[in-house]
C-alpha cells in the first residue's frame, strides 16, 4: 500500500511541475520586481484550466503526503 502512494506521489509531483512550467506568466526578471503592472487580467480556456488543474495537484499532493505519513508511522 505504501509503495502504490509513494508512486503516485512521484506522479503527482511530476504532472504539478510540467503543469506550473506551462503557465504563462510575465517574460523576465522585470515582472518579479514589480515591473509588469499590466499583467493582471482574467484566465480564459487553456490558462483557466491549467491554473485549475495545478490548485487540484497541489492539494492531492498534500493529501497523500499526509496520508504517507500516517502510514509510515504506523508501520514503524
């Protein structure tokens, strides 16, 4: 059982990273100091779904991290 959540674990893991490197946000450093003011607009099709899509893989990742760990100090 353990060894089935800690291979999902790794696919869930992997799926979150290729889902947040898909995002499209500001191109450069300039954004992240603040420089890119125009970039607040709402999420449509594709980007909407991806933003979605990531919240929902980052909360089961959580999940079954947490369930990992009841798991492994019960068997221990």
């Amino acid at each position: 059982m353990l060894k089935i959540i800690n291979i999902a674990e790794i696919i869930v893991a992997v799926l979150l990273i290729i889902s947040i490197l898909m995002q499209n946000r500001g191109a450069g450093l300039s954004s992240t100091f603040g420089g890119d003011f125009g970039g607040y607009y709402s999420k449509r099709g594709f980007e909407k779904f991806l933003t979605l899509f990531s919240s929902s893989l980052a909360v089961i990742f959580v999940i079954l991290a947490i369930i990992n760990l009841v798991l492994a100090n019960k068997i221990s």
